[in-house]
C-alpha cells in the first residue's frame, strides 16, 4: 500500500433519506459498507462484526460508538477500535460529499 487516499464514489446523497440513524448498506469488492447520517454528518464502516460476523448496520447507535445486535461488541464509528476487545477492530472510511454525490476514502 502506498498510503495515498483516493475517494471513490458510492451513490448519491439521496441514498440517505436526511433523517439522523438512516443507514444503507453496499458491498464494494465484497465488503459490506454501511453508510450512516450522524448528526455530524456521514460516517462509512464495514459492516461486517470481526466478533462472529454480525451486521453492525443492525446494531445500536450512540453518537460515535455502534453495538453488534448479536454480542455487544462496541466499536468507535471514527476510529474503528473496539471498545470492548481493544486487540480487534472494523474498517473505517473518510467521507466526503460533493454535489450531492457520497465518495468514501480509500487508501491504496
Ligand atoms: S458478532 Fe458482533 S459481537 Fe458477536
């Protein structure tokens, strides 16, 4: 990997409806990434529990942080720590918008 980001675009703004907690899921390169409206913005995460491969789109969210519906593993949607087994983490994805247009980072 170089370490160089280039964003990619997902799908239109209208995928997410403008209400806080609306999520849609994609699959590119066969991950599932979950798109979120926070009500700071988007955030772009894989959707995907390392846990037991629970669909963290399903899960509760509070702010930042997502809770898998099938164990209660918790995962900072910014960082993508787990808060509660530090050692294993989810992918996450910058997001930018530009006319009406959602592009998530990817780092190649
Ligand atoms: S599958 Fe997510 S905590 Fe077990």
């Amino acid at each position: 990997m170089s370490g160089e980001v280039r964003y990619e675009r997902v799908g239109s703004l209208d995928l997410l409806d403008g209400k806080e907690g609306c999520v849609v899921v994609l699959r590119r390169d066969g991950t599932r990434v979950a798109l979120l409206r926070t009500g700071d913005g988007i955030v772009a995460f894989e959707a995907l529990c390392p846990h037991a491969q629970g669909p963290l789109e399903r899960g509760e969210i509070d702010g930042a942080v997502v809770t898998c519906v099938l164990h209660g593993w918790r995962f900072d949607l910014a960082r993508g720590g787990c808060e509660t087994h530090g050692y294993q983490g989810i992918r996450t994805y910058a997001v930018e918008v530009r006319e009406q247009s959602i592009y998530i980072g990817i780092e190649g």
